[in-house]
C-alpha cells in the first residue's frame, strides 16, 4: 500500500475532509490530494511528519532519511548548474 492511499484510509476513518486536514497541517487542499492520489511520488520529509502528527499513526517506514548539510549542497548544485 502507498503512503497516500494509506494517508486517505486514516483521513477518512477520521472524518477529515482533505480541505480541513490540508489546514491543520498547512498545505494545500490540492497537495494532499495529489499526495493521496501518488501524483507526489516522495513527499518531504517534513510534509510526512506533519501528516504523522495530525493522523496519530507512523509513517516512518516512508519517509526519507534527513538531508545531510551535503545531501543539501549537492541539490542546490544541481539545480543551480550553469551549462
């Protein structure tokens, strides 16, 4: 099972709309729903946590390893490289 649809199931069992679970942890309606969907293939680290906080339930299994101050350089690098 993926963390959206997983994130859905705990959303639903909950009674959350998308509108209001996308407020409690400060993103958009839109985002949740493309996380929901799989249209969001790795969400944040921090976005995942929000959502652990929010639905009281671990995602840890899901969530990527914290950015190291490299791991940081390296994508700013990369999406900064002048050819």
């Amino acid at each position: 099972m993926t963390v959206g649809k997983i994130i859905r199931e705990k959303r639903i069992e909950m009674g959350l709309t998308q509108d209001a679970l996308a407020s409690l942890i400060g993103i958009t309606q839109n985002h949740v729903a493309r996380i929901e969907r799989g249209a969001v293939e790795n969400p944040r680290r921090e976005t995942l946590i929000k959502f652990q906080e929010a639905l009281g339930f671990d995602l840890t299994e899901y969530m990527p390893p914290p950015e190291t101050e490299e791991s940081a350089q390296a994508r700013y690098l990369s999406h900064h490289m002048v050819e």
